[in-house]
C-alpha cells in the first residue's frame, strides 16, 4: 500500500523540518511492509492507495475539498478533528487526538469506526522520534512532551491531547544525539513542546545532562515556558543551557482579560520575568492576542502599555480566533469563517 501524507492549509513559513513533525511521528512509527511518502503536491495523492491529511482549523476547507474531490480513502487527523461537522463529508477515518495507534490499526484493516479517539499512549518513551526528513535554518525541532497540564479556555491542545506526558530525560538525550549525527549545521535545539520546562525536576534532569554533555557550547536554545512556572533559578539554568530569548504566552497586558481566558496569570507575573531577564542580560518575548469580542479599549491600551513599560519583545501578535474544541468556541464553522491567527 502507498499511503501519501499532505499537510492541509499550507505549511508554517517558520517549519523547522523538511517533514511536519506529527506527520514524522506517524511515518516513523508505521507498520513496516509499506510505502509512505510526504509530499507538498495535491497532485500527487492522486497516485496513491490511502491519503492520510493532517490539518488544523485553518486548513479545514482544503481537506474537504481533497476528500470530495479523491478517488482513494482519505483519512484525516490532526487538530481541525475537534470540528464535528468534518462527520458530514466523505472521509474513510477522522482520528481525534494522538494519532499513532489509529492510524496502525486502519493499516492493519481493523473494522474501525469512522470517527476514532484512541486512548493516550501511556509510556511516550515507547515511541520512535519523528521521521524529519531533514532540518532547515540549522534549526532542530524537539518534541519532549505532548499536551499542556493546563486549561486556558481558548487553547485547543487540552481537548485536543487530554492532559500532558513527558519524555524522560534520558530519551530527549537519545533523540538529540541521533539528530545530530544525522544532520550537519544545526546550531539551535528548538523544544517546540507547549511547555518544557515541567514538571521541573525532569527539567533539572534535562538541564543536568545537557551541561554534563557540555551542549551549551555547541547549541543555542529556542523553547516556550509559562510565566507562572518560571523562577529565577530555572531562569539561569536556561541561559546556561544557552537560551537567549524567553518566550511565553502573554495574550493580554490586562488582568481582566487574563482572567476571561482562563490564564491563571496576571500581568505582574508577566512583570516579574521581564525584570529577571534584564538583570540576567536574555530578552523577554511573549505572543498577545488582539480582537476579543470582549476587549475594550482600555483593555487594548493596557497591552500596550505592558509592552513599553516592561521592554517586552511582541515575538507574535496574533488575531483570536474562537476555535472548535475550546471553551471559547462560539459555533462557527470554520469551512465558512476565516480561522487564521497570523497576518498574511
């Protein structure tokens, strides 16, 4: 069997991997005796025997498009399968949530359902590292954990993986050094988990074993922490592992908006980090949102003034967008509404 795996919606311009790591995740965890295949070409699913689509709310409309459209099953996964409505068109499965045991019992031929929510790998460790294809940028993508142990209510990744399991250290380790064997140039280890620096005495761990391994000589450090999990001596350990740029997920300067979303956070806290980092000499970024339904302008001018004041870096302004699978999600179907967060 031929089975051709297509991102929908277009790619992120800041992919880090010639192949999309959920999609590596299953190619590299795949039952053998079968040909798999990444392609960037609609054109090319016409030539296999199973398509097998990944796609967030924003590429929705172009995987029913592609299941309208193919003369093979197609298959969809990924985090646009929190949407209900994708029931009504005509794909083979929709796999909601992790997607390696679905999607090796439909290879199998299990008689499967159409809609499949397995249950959660228990032991992560379990797993193969993605198949990557390649990096780009220098820049290596790591994933050390799946989903968030938190619950703001405008973030899919709870409904979505149904809590958070980690990599233990050991494995990240095994993974990293079987990248880096692999492929020349990289100069930046990149954790793209929600959150990597929890619980922190797997991150004591990781920042043990990297220091032992001396990579802070070799690689700089790209990763998202939480302002409320953050301390100053976590903070010093990850300039020492050498990361440069903080990175966390303001949303908001206002304290009545944190609270609406469901942050847990207030914008002292975000106050705090700023300050550590300028003694520490890192910068701190965050990502805001902006057009809430319920943002007022003073709400707005509060943004900005957190912004000036604490020296933020903006690293992501992005439009909010109320996403199926979320507390905040009003109904809307995303094959006739824009669900795109970033500007063009």
């Amino acid at each position: 069997m031929r089975v051709c795996f297509y991102q929908c919606g277009g790619e992120c311009s800041r992919l880090h991997s010639r192949v999309p790591m959920g999609i590596g995740c299953l190619i590299a965890n795949a039952p053998a005796g079968h040909e798999y295949v990444y392609t960037r070409s609609r054109d090319d699913l016409r030539s296999c025997d199973m398509v097998a689509l990944s796609s967030g709310a924003v590429g929705l409309k172009e995987a029913v498009e592609i299941a309208l459209d193919s003369k093979s099953p197609v298959i969809v996964g990924g985090m646009g399968t929190l949407w209900d409505g994708l029931e009504d068109y005509p794909f083979k499965h929709i796999v909601v949530g992790e997607g390696e045991a679905a999607f090796n019992a439909i290879i199998g031929g299990r008689d499967l359902p159409k809609k499949i929510r397995m249950a959660n790998i228990a032991d992560v460790d379990a797993l193969k590292p993605p198949d990557l294809g390649g990096v780009t940028r220098g820049w290596l993508p790591v994933m050390s954990s799946r989903g968030c142990p938190f619950h703001c209510k405008f973030c899919t990744s709870q409904a979505f993986w149904r809590g958070a399991r980690y990599h233990s250290a050991e494995y990240v380790f095994a993974v990293i050094d079987r990248y880096i064997s692999e492929y020349d140039g990289i100069n930046t280890i990149y954790f793209l988990d929600d959150l990597f620096i929890v619980p922190p005495a797997r991150f004591v761990k990781l920042y043990e074993g990297w220091m032992r391994r001396e990579w802070n000589k070799r690689f700089g450090v790209r990763g998202f922490v939480r302002a409320d999990t953050l301390t100053r001596e976590t903070l010093v350990r990850l300039r020492e592992m050498g990361m440069r740029t903080v990175r966390f997920g303001a949303e908001s300067g206002s304290d009545r908006i944190l609270k609406l979303l469901g942050k847990g956070m207030t914008v002292d806290m975000y106050r705090q980090v700023a300050a550590w980092c300028r003694e520490l000499g890192m910068v701190c970024a965050a990502s805001f949102m902006h057009g809430y339904p319920f943002e007022t302008p003073d709400d707005a001018q509060a943004t900005k003034d957190l912004i000036a004041s604490a020296r933020i870096k903006v690293e992501g302004w992005y439009k909010f967008v109320s996403f199926p699978g979320t507390e905040m999600y009003d109904g809307r179907s995303p094959l006739e509404h824009d669900m795109k967060v970033r500007k063009p």
